[in-house]
C-alpha cells in the first residue's frame, strides 16, 4: 500500500491527549493509516504540563492511577518498574524517588513515560506500514477542498502550517488547555522590565526563565514582594518553584474566591452513592444541596467529604448535561471554583508547605477583586485590587506580577488563529456559554464539516465540564480511536483499497 493511499488523521496539539489518541489509533486499525502530529511547542507527548523541568512540580494524581490505557490504570506504575534504569538516567534527583502505587511524583518523570510510550508505538507502525510524522509547526487555517487523487477527486481538509500546507481526511482538535486568561491592563504594561510575567509556561520569556528556572533565587532582596494572580493550581506550581530555588520575599496570591486546593488524603473505602437518570432539567442550586446532604450522611457513616466527591465521578458529565444552559452559566459563576478546589486536590507535600509558608507569613492569600495593574519600567507594579467583604480599593506594590488566573476558556479571546479560523467559516461553533467548542447530539464537534473534524479534551469543557484529567482524556482517546478506525474502514472500502 503506496503512503497516498492510506487514510490521513491530522491531530493538532502533542501533549497528552494528541500523543495518546495517535497511540491509541496505531493500537485499534487493523489498517495502516497515516497520522500527523503538529505541534509548535515540539514537546510531542508532554505538552504544557509535563514538559516542567522542575522536580516539585508534582502529579495530582497518585502513581497506581496515572496508567495512559483506561483498561490499565496502574501502567504507569508497572513501566516505571520494569525501566528504572531508563528514567533514573534521565535525572539524577530521580534515585532518591520512593516509587510506590500511592507516591505523587515528579510530573518530568511522567512526561519521559508518555514519550516512552510515542516513540515506542512509532516504532511499532512504521514496521506495520504506517506513515506518522510529527511536525513540529503551528496550525493556522483550515479549509474544505476537494483535490484530485489515484482514487478520484475527493474531498479534503486542507490544513494550512505557517509555511506549508497538509492534505487530511479528519482532523482533530487536541489543542490542550488555552494560555492564561488576559486582563484589560496588560496592554500597557509593555514597557515593564518583564516585571509582569502573562504566563508561567512561557519558557521563551528570559523574565519567565529568571525567575522560575533560574536555580537560586536567594540573591533577590528579602524585601522583594512578587504578586500572583490566581490560586489554583498554576499559583501552586510557581510557589513551590520560589521556594524551593530560596526565594526569601514576600508572595502574594489573590482570586475571587480566595482559597486553596484542598489536599489529597488516603480513602479507605469508596462511597456508595447511587444517582439516578435526571428525570427533566436540573437546577444547580438543588444539586449543590443534594450534594451536601451526601457530604453529610457520608461523613456521619464513617466516610469522608473526599469519598462523595470521587463517588461523582462517573455521574459529572450526565449531571452537567441535564443542566440548562442558564443554570450552567450560574455553575460556572458560583459553583467552578468550589468544585475545582475539592475535586482536583493537590498532593499532600505540596499542600504541606503551602500551609507552612502562610503560617511564617512568608505567603498571603486574598479573596479580592484586581481592578488595575500599572508600571513603568524597573519600578515596582502597582496592584489595584478589592478584599471580599469591602467597599474599600486597596493598593500593593510588587517587584513582579504572574499571570496564573487559569486558562481563558472563549475561543474569541484565546488568540489562537486556527480556531478563530475554523469558528469564522463556521467549521466550529462556539456555544452559548462561550467555553470552549460545541458537539451536536450525536457527540460530533458541531459544524460544516462534523463527519471530518474531531475534538477532545479541555476544548470540550462547555459541554462535558470534566475533560482534562487523565482519566477523563484516556477515556476519551480509547473512544475517539474507535470512532476514526471506522471511518478508516469505511473509506478504504468505499475506494477499495485492500491489503
């Protein structure tokens, strides 16, 4: 079989979920297929959150659950196993690590587990027949074109790359979570010194490199104050950075809400929680309660908060669903934050020096509103915010200023060319929650072209709310997989194309 007649998949977006969804079509197709990888970063299989160098930058997810199969959650533990020598390699600091099934450990290590598990299905397909390329580009456009092939005139995808083009059958969008959210201020805030950082991730940045990967940070005044905005989970990932690099100043955090993950602790026994069917639409406020009331009982039954709120896993997304737009909107105002701080815990060493550094002082939680953040080249930024409860505008002065608000979930304000393209010309649409993509009642990402284009992951947080951790994304990859192998099935039949 030549490579121009083997059906093309192109998937945008090498982090986890691009790199486990083209493991998983190389493990599902009896077919050879040709896959394309593109990613700008170059970080295929890592992405964003697994290409951190920095040993304290942790999973919060213990080993035994971090398996990339969904039939085989305890993968990752059993790889790192049987090639110690192979990743011991990879970092010295890696030796003194206690692997066991409960240890929440470096999120580098799991990274080199995820391009292990690439290179090793690369390998795998090509001696199979397979074509798969990564491309290290940024997608910018896409259109529907039809073009002339040994088969036929046939239709395509044409995806544009910032200098060249592919042909594709399907794409799929695996983009992983949008950059930081942006603030009105920050246009004028370019002649700052770097002093205010928009993201942490930003590894181009010389500012970002200075102060999260330089080693010590112990030659900055003690007097030096660095605010961060935000206190989920990107807050905790720059904090545990400055400490541990000996930062000696003052942090600041602030958000809305104003308060912590809270931390993960060992469940005994799993809650028995039996939900049925909603029978008509939900109203958020009814399923809050209905939630502390479980809380309650559990907790009088010997159980925990945190059993309840893993015993809602496999009803989140059907629950999110029978909710009406409206009472969404008021979930994503009033409940997010509450749900994200006990669902997605944090490991309880990461947890422990948070809390000692906000006992020492050394690190200060606000609730509070950001109005204004302004400067003026080496000078200190000045914060305008409002604590929750007061009718009183305060102001704080600070050497620096990180972005760490969590991800800007509107496609209009992500900046990201391919997808306003694709909205623009209607191949995606953006629903009225404005978070992320629609699908159409038959799961397909809602469009002209929805038998050609596909997403997962945190682009699909409109529509199913949890769809970022791993056991939402390997779920989602195992079914997505299928899906494409059967349109590949299809198609080589219809053009009879036969080993």
């Amino acid at each position: 079989m030549d490579d121009t007649s083997l059906f093309q998949i192109g998937i945008v977006g090498g982090g986890f979920s691009g790199a486990l969804l083209a493991i998983r079509l190389i493990q599902a197709s009896p077919l050879p297929l040709a896959i394309t990888l593109i990613d700008k970063s170059g970080n295929f299989a890592k992405g964003v959150a697994y290409s951190t160098t920095d040993p304290h930058h942790l999973l919060n997810v213990p080993a035994g659950k971090m398996g990339a199969f969904v039939e085989h959650p305890t993968h990752f533990y059993e790889w790192l196993q049987s090639n110690r020598s192979r990743w011991e390699e990879e970092d010295e600091r890696f030796a003194a690590l206690d692997i066991t099934p409960e240890a929440f450990l470096p999120r580098k290590l799991y990274g080199i587990y995820l391009d292990a598990l690439l290179q090793e299905s690369i390998t795998k397909a090509e001696a199979d027949g397979f074509d798969i390329r990564l491309l290290k580009d940024a997608a910018t456009d896409t259109d529907r074109v039809t073009i002339n092939t040994p088969y036929g005139r046939l239709p395509k995808l044409q995806v544009q790359l910032s200098h060249s083009s592919i042909y594709v059958d399907v794409l799929v969008l695996a983009v992983g979570n949008f950059p930081s959210r942006t603030f009105p201020f920050e246009s004028a805030l370019f002649d700052t010194a770097g002093r205010y950082i928009k993201s942490i991730w930003t590894h181009a940045d010389p500012h970002t490199r200075h102060i999260l990967r330089k080693q010590d940070l112990s030659d900055l005044p003690a007097n030096e104050t660095i605010a961060i905005i935000g206190t989920g989970l990107t807050m905790i990932d720059a904090v545990m950075s400055l400490h541990h690099r000996g930062y000696p100043g003052k942090i600041i955090a602030l958000s809305r809400g104003g308060r912590l993950s809270e931390p993960h602790q060992h469940v005994a026994k799993p809650y028995p929680l039996m939900l049925g069917n909603p029978n008509g639409p939900l109203r958020i406020k009814s399923l809050y309660r209905r939630l502390r009331s479980e809380i309650r009982k559990a907790e009088a039954n010997g159980y925990g908060w945190r059993s309840v709120i893993d015993a809602m896993r496999p009803y989140t997304q059907t629950l999110w669903k029978a909710l009406v737009v409206e009472e969404k909107r008021k979930a994503l105002d009033y409940f997010y934050s509450w749900w994200n701080i006990h669902r997605h815990r944090i490991p309880p060493q990461s947890h422990q020096v948070m809390t000692e550094l906000l006992a020492s002082g050394k690190l200060s939680i606000y609730a509070a509103d950001i109005y204004h953040v302004g400067g003026k080249g080496n000078h200190p930024l000045s914060i305008a915010y409002r604590k929750r409860g007061s009718d009183k505008v305060s102001t704080l002065q600070a050497a620096y200023v990180m972005n760490c608000s969590g991800p800007e979930l509107d496609i209009a304000k992500s900046r990201n060319p391919l997808l306003l393209h694709m909205r623009d010309k209607g191949l995606i649409s953006v629903g009225p929650l404005r978070a992320g993509i629609e699908l159409n009642e038959q799961g397909r990402v809602k469009g002209k072209a929805e038998r050609d284009i596909y997403a997962l992951g945190p682009l699909l947080v409109g529509e199913l709310l949890e769809t970022t951790a791993v056991p939402e994304l390997r779920g989602q990859a195992k079914a997505l997989a299928d899906t494409i192998v059967l349109r590949a099935e299809e198609v080589y039949n219809d053009r009879n194309i036969f080993i």
